[in-house]
C-alpha cells in the first residue's frame, strides 16, 4: 500500500500475508513487492538469502522515482558481474533452503542462454536427492519452462552431467548402457536426448530437413502445446526399449526391442501420473511415444510397394489425429539421431518423401472428404441392416469410407451393397 500511495496509482492484490507477499497492478505492469526474507534485517541481507546472484540486484525505489537522481544498484554478491559473464550462481544456502532451485538454475541458464557456474554446478551434484523432496506440480512446471525454450537438450545433458537428471528421470537412465544394433551410434539414454537435440535443429531450420514441407515444422513451433508434446516425446520415445530388449544368441547377438513403443508409452504414462499432467497432454505425448515406429513402417512399406495405399495412408492419418505433423517431424529426428554403420541410406531423403505423401493426402483427399456428406450412418446401418448398437457399427463406417476414398463405392445404394457383403463374408 505504501508504493502505491507514492506512486498515487494502482490496485494492491495480496499474495501471501503471513510472508508479507503482494502484487501493485498498474495499467502498464504489474509489480511484485515483498517484505524482507525470514531473519533479514537490511536489504543486503535479504539479497544474500534469493536463489541466484543475477536475482540479488536491488535499486532503491527514491532513485527511480526522482529523475535527477543517480541510481545505485545494491549488489552484495556480485550478481551484475555475473549478468554480463553469462552465468547463473547459487547464493549462499539457496538448494537447502528451497531444494526446487536445483533444478531451476537450469531453467534460468536455459532461458537467458547463460551457463552454470561451476561450483553450483558442484553443490547441484551434492544435493541432486533434495530434488526429490520438491512437490510434484513445482517440478512440472519448471520442467515445462525448460522445455519452452530452444536450450531444452543443453540443459538436460547439463542435468545428466550432475545427476539432476537421474533424480528426475530414472527411467532414462534406465537406458544407459543399454547397447542397439548398428544402426545406432549410442546407447539408449543418448539416443533419446540426442533426439530432443533434432527436434530442436530441425525447429531452427526446417528447410534443411524439410525442404518442401517447412511450413508444417513452423505450424509447430507456434503452437506451444504441440510443440511441448513433441519435445516431452522425443526425449522420452525409447524408454521402453531396457524393459523390451532381447539378444538371440543364435544370431551373432541379434538384438531386438519389439513392442518398446507400447512399453514405452506406459512408462510415459506413468510419468505423466507423477508430474501431474492434464490428460490432454498425456494423451498427446503418450500417442506420440505409442505411434513412433509408424512412419518407418510405412516408409518400409512405401520402399518396397513402389507406393502407399489408401488403406495405410488413412490409417495413419486417423490414428495420429493432431499429432500427424510432430510425428513426422519426430521420426525425422529420431532417425538423425542414429548414426551407426548398417543405418539404411537416404533413409531422411525416404522420410521426407513420405511425408509430402502423406500431407498431399490429408489435404486433398481426408479433409474434404470429412467436410463432405457420408454415404452411411450408424443410424443407416442399424435401420436398414439390421445391425445393434456396438463397436462393430465403427469399424464398419470405417471400412465404407475407406472403400469410398479408394473408388469402390460413390453412392449410398453402393455403400449398403457393400456393407452388407462385408457382413455376409464375416
């Protein structure tokens, strides 16, 4: 109250009473404003007590509103040195005091592309277990903050390197050691962040990667929701693999991971369940980590057919919904990301064709043709064939549209026809 009273404008909003917490909101920005932390009696001792020295900078508040007046920054801990050096530093106690700032000295390095001071990057090693005494949401949310930004694979292996990470995430590290056929370069645990680290190129320049298709890599980096799905997939999309991977010694030591793609969207899910996230972020990224083998398939298929179906072209697109884009960008960075001797040739070059078959699908043939009237309903086929309500309507519907995007049915008469023959041969 006293600020506003001598700024003569603003509306107080009180945040926190019992530590003297409160918010001025004035047309043109809103001003935090907070009385001195638990056993600080001046200004400098409660700088000294913040998390990070570049956020123990004060001025006093008579130097800003007298125009005439030289401002003094208060600076015990050399944090404007450390502004213009680039780096984050611990304050003095800072992980003891609030163990979240463990992890969010690489949100802030991520975030301002600053590096991490080597002895904090030292107390972050030595306390990584306090970590695990942070509530859930508050690490989510930090994690969500690294993962906004362009830095999200830099600050990961710089958690990786003090152990943060493994506090954060066993199940990658799960993957360590964890050894691939040759078509990879690394083991399990590298793949997966060297993975993040292509998603992130290909964001930046998409023309490299996707050359007559970049504005679909643009539509992704604007839509943030998206965008975090894929990040959070691409880091996560073989965690399944350590559970899944099986060695046929009669095979000079064939390694296999069948079914890592579902195993490892469970272990998503459940990571999911830990952080707190909304189910519709679940559901993308777990649809994402469950779907990520499809496109290779597909590209296989596509290989050895000369072409792709109908058939498998909708299916695609239906199963992926809202991820169709983030999974092709995602299979192309998964595919970047492994570099080993036997890795297929032109295998991006296979991708990229891929994709553009896809698109041209979805956007000249699925679209228009969801815009457009059906040939039947459920209701069509329950009137007129007799059908009872159940899960056999939906795949019939599926199945007489797909047989009308490949020119087998056009007209209503047909498509009844036709549903009744699929019945009739089971």
């Amino acid at each position: 109250h006293e600020v506003r009273d001598r700024l003569g404008r603003g509306t107080v909003v009180i945040l926190d009473e019992e530590n003297d917490t409160a918010r001025l909101v004035l047309e043109e920005l809103s001003l935090d404003v907070a009385g001195f932390r638990k056993g600080a009696r001046t200004i400098e001792e409660d700088l000294v007590k913040r998390d990070f020295t570049i956020n123990s900078l004060a001025v006093l508040l008579d130097d800003l509103v007298q125009p005439d007046r030289e401002v003094e920054i208060v600076d015990p801990l050399g944090g404007f040195t450390d502004l213009k050096l680039r780096v984050v530093r611990a304050c003095p106690g800072c992980f003891d005091d609030d163990p979240l700032r463990l992890l969010r000295a690489y949100r802030f390095g991520a975030q301002l592309d600053f590096m991490i001071e080597d002895q904090t990057s030292a107390q972050i090693r030595a306390r990584s277990a306090l970590i695990q005494t942070a509530a859930a949401e508050r690490i989510s949310f930090e994690l969500e903050l690294v993962m906004a930004t362009k830095q999200a694979y830099r600050a990961f292996k710089a958690m990786q390197e003090t152990e943060l990470l493994g506090q954060l995430i066993p199940e990658l590290f799960e993957g360590a050691g964890v050894d691939q056929p040759p078509f990879h370069h690394l083991d399990v645990m590298e793949h997966n962040l060297l993975t993040l680290e292509f998603v992130e190129r290909i964001i930046d320049q998409p023309v490299i990667y996707f050359p007559r298709s970049y504005n679909m890599v643009d539509e992704i980096a604007g839509d943030g929701e998206a965008l975090s799905a894929l990040k959070w997939a691409a880091l996560f999309h073989d965690i399944g693999k350590p559970a899944a991977r099986k060695v046929n010694v009669d095979k000079k030591r064939h390694i296999t991971f069948y079914n890592h793609d579902e195993q490892g969207a469970d272990q998503a899910r459940q990571i999911a369940e830990r952080w707190k996230w909304s189910r519709r972020k679940t559901k993308r990224v777990v649809s994402l980590i469950a779907m990520h083998m499809h496109p290779f398939h597909l590209n296989n298929l596509m290989q050895d057919q000369e072409g792709v179906s109908t058939r498998a072209l909708q299916k695609i697109c239906k199963r992926a919904g809202d991820n169709l884009y983030p999974l092709f960008l995602l299979a192309m960075a998964d595919s970047l990301a492994g570099q080993g001797p036997e890795k297929p040739a032109r295998i991006e070059e296979q991708l990229e064709q891929l994709f553009v078959e896809v698109e041209r699908f979805y956007r000249e043939t699925l679209v228009p043709a969801a815009a457009g009237p059906k040939l039947l309903t459920g209701h069509d086929l329950i009137t007129r064939l007799n059908l009872a309500q159940g899960p056999e309507i939906g795949r019939l519907l599926e199945a007489v549209e797909t047989a009308a995007l490949e020119g087998v049915i056009t007209t209503r008469e047909e498509a009844l026809i036709w549903a009744r023959k699929q019945l009739e041969e089971g």
